[in-house]
C-alpha cells in the first residue's frame, strides 16, 4: 500500500495524494484506537536531497518541538492525545495538550472514530491503513493552521 511506503521509506507526498489516499481508507471505531501508539507525519527532512522541500507545516513544527511520542487511548473518554520523549529518553502525557475523547463522526462524507481535545479547538479525523496503521487528518479551527493547507499524520502500535 502506498500510504505504508511513505512511512516506511520517508518521502513528501502533496497534500493532494495524501488527500486521495485518506479519502480511499476504511473507517474506523472509537475501539480501534484503544491502544499505546507511536506515531510520525508525511514531512520527510531528507537535507541530501536537490529538490527544493515542501514548506513544513506548522503542526509539524509543533510535534517537533513537543518531541511527540505518539498517544495512548485508555478509552473513549480518556485519551493522551500528545506524549512526548523526555531529555533522558522517557515517554510522558504532555499536559500542556489536555487529553480528549473519542467520538464516531462524519468528515469528510465518511463516519469514523475521531479525537476530540479538551483544551484546543481541535479534532483528529482517523482512518485504517492496516492492523496496526492508521492515518490521521488534523481539523483546527485556528486560521493559521488552515491556512497552511491540510495536516495529515499517522499512528503505528
């Protein structure tokens, strides 16, 4: 599957494939998500490369400077949506982020589980890659982030 060889072998995919290749995934159940999960995005920082990279995205900066380290679902109602790695290389809830809940809702003409944050007008849109892949769309309410154009990312267990 091509969404599995943009994790595994880096790249950056257009928001226009990245939009295609969500649009065409199964739907999930607020149950799939339960689960300690890593995670990554589709921003490849290849510095040998003679192309001229794709802007970052500001959500990608973000993680990076939280150190995300994916997020853990206890439930639908207790959620860590953003763990981060420590200086001494331990992974912890980054309480700055609050947690949030799951709920089944449509986006995108498609029902499917989402994680809603408590503290941040925030909802990540998730849909099955495999087993033990999913792929996320991050919808903001910030104008800054939706001027940046669509953030998708994926979670692995």
């Amino acid at each position: 599957m091509r969404i599995l060889s943009f994790i595994e072998d880096g790249g950056t995919p257009s928001a226009h494939e990245l939009s295609a290749l969500f649009d065409a995934l199964a739907p999930i159940t607020p149950q799939d998500l339960e689960g300690d999960w890593s995670g990554g995005d589709f921003h490849d920082s290849d510095t040998n490369s003679k192309e001229e990279p794709p802007p970052v995205h500001p959500c990608h900066a973000m993680l990076e400077n939280y150190r995300w380290a994916g997020m853990v679902v206890r439930g639908a109602e207790d959620v860590l949506p953003v763990m981060s790695w420590t200086d001494d290389g331990q992974r912890v809830h980054s309480t700055y982020w609050g947690g949030g809940q799951l709920r089944e809702l449509k986006h995108r003409g498609v029902v499917s589980a989402s994680l809603i944050f408590d503290c941040y007008p925030i909802i990540d849109h998730f849909r099955r890659v495999s087993d033990n892949t999913l792929m996320a769309l991050l919808d903001a309410k910030d104008k800054h982030l939706k001027d940046a154009g669509p953030y998708f990312f994926w979670i692995r267990k």
